[in-house]
C-alpha cells in the first residue's frame, strides 16, 4: 500500500514513517522543510513532496490538485492507490495572550481550515472512486486541548475542537464506503512544539516513540478515536465534568 503523511517530519510522526517503512510500505512524505524532509528519506520506497499549508490548500481546487498529484505519484512510481492519510501538521500560538490577536489566523487556518479544505477535497475524490476508498484509512493528530477550552491556549483549544467535531461527521460520511477515520486526541508530547515552554519538563510529557506506537496499533484496529497516552481519556473525562462556575477559574 502506498501511504501519504501530511506534517511528515514532525517527531511523532517520523516515527511512524520509521513504523511503516520497517513493514515495507511505500511512502510519500509531504512536508514544508525540504532539507528536512530529505534527511527523512531513508529508502527507496520513499517519496517526497513538498507543500506549504498557507499556500496549497487555499482552496478546494488547489487541495484538488495536490490530492491528484500524490495520487498520480503513487501509481506512476508503485502502481498502487494511496490506502492510508496520516496528518500531523499543527502549529501552537504563543502563551502570550496579548500576542493571540496576530497570530490567531495562523493557529485557525493550520490546525483545521486547511485541513478541512484538503480532507474535503479527498472525500469528495474517494466518493467519486468508491472501489479505491475501500478499507483506506485516514488518522489525523488533533488534541486534548479540543475537549475544553483552558485559559492559557483556547485559541488553539479552539481550532482542536473544530477539527475533532469535523472529523467526527467525517467519519460518518466515509463509513458507507470503507473508510475509517482515526482521530487522534494527543495530550502533552516531547517535542519542538513544547520545547521552549514549562510543560517540557512536565511528568505528563509523554515520549513521542510510545505516541507512534499507539497510533499504529489504532490505525491497524481501525479505531474512531484514540487518546495517547491513554490516561488522558480519564483527566479529560474530569475536567469536562468540572462546572463551569469552578473550571473558569482554574489557572491552566
């Protein structure tokens, strides 16, 4: 099967690429930092392509346009469909709340309009294509954060929670035809994203290698949602729980 990774050199998902190009699964790793993605290129089985979100996916047309290229990739080098959509491209804006004003369109559009313009233009192809939907598989990285909105990130938290709910009816619409959806509900991971702030020396801070585990034993058992590690189901749980007479005054 030949899989697209969108966001491919993020940590968690490097690691996946390591996952499945150890199984000998064909490749194509999109991505916005050429020099990086290229160190990224460990076989022959790889391909990469480069996309910059704020730019590609502007529109239905142009997210058309990339979809058709990686599909027209995949069966000029392999002969195969595309069968599986990995997604970890995201960004976090600043703890700067008087910051958030310049930076909440970027937060917005990354973290889940472009996504929903590219996902949209992929549903519509594999509904018009309704032999090669069927058992592909799309994962997408969301977070925790979606579950409720905190103080300290909600502009983030915002984006999150729009992309889970998007994701949800997705899945719904692409059931019928052999497509499984997989959101991925992430909490606090070690990586880039986290390095500079407080919560990188947090005890919650889980290790990127055991997040890429768990999203590859979901896809394989075709999950709707995963949330990784999985303790963060139980503190999620929790917080939505707590009134909002006491959650608003929480400083976290």
């Amino acid at each position: 099967m030949a899989i697209l990774f969108l966001g491919a050199t993020s940590e968690i998902a490097r690691h996946n690429v390591d996952i499945f190009a150890a199984r000998g699964e064909h490749l194509i790793l999109a991505g916005r930092n050429p020099k990086a993605l290229r160190n990224l290129k460990s076989s022959p089985d790889m391909e990469l392509v480069y996309y910059n979100a704020t730019e590609t996916f502007q529109s239905i047309l142009s997210a058309e346009m990339f979809w058709l290229q990686c599909v027209a990739l995949a069966r000029v080098t392999w002969e195969e469909p595309i069968t599986g959509i990995y997604i970890a491209q995201g960004f976090l804006p600043s703890q700067d709340s008087k910051r958030w004003g310049d930076e909440i369109e970027q937060t917005v559009f990354i973290n889940f309009t472009s996504l929903t313009i590219f996902l949209e233009a992929v549903a519509r192809w594999y509904e018009t294509h309704p032999i090669a939907a069927q058992e592909t598989w799309i994962a997408v990285i969301s977070s925790v954060a979606g579950d409720r909105g905190r103080r300290s990130n909600y502009p983030y938290g915002a984006a999150k929670a729009g992309l889970t709910a998007y994701l949800s009816g997705l899945r719904a619409r692409l059931q019928p035809i052999g497509t499984t959806v997989l959101t991925v509900k992430a909490g606090l991971v070690q990586t880039r994203m986290i390095a500079c702030r407080p919560q990188a020396n947090s005890i919650l801070a889980a290790d990127p290698l055991r997040v890429a585990g768990s999203i590859d034993r979901a896809i394989a058992h075709r999950r709707n949602v995963l949330y990784t590690p999985w303790w963060w189901r139980l503190v999620m749980s929790f917080v939505q729980l707590l009134p909002e007479c006491i959650f608003k005054r929480l400083r976290f």
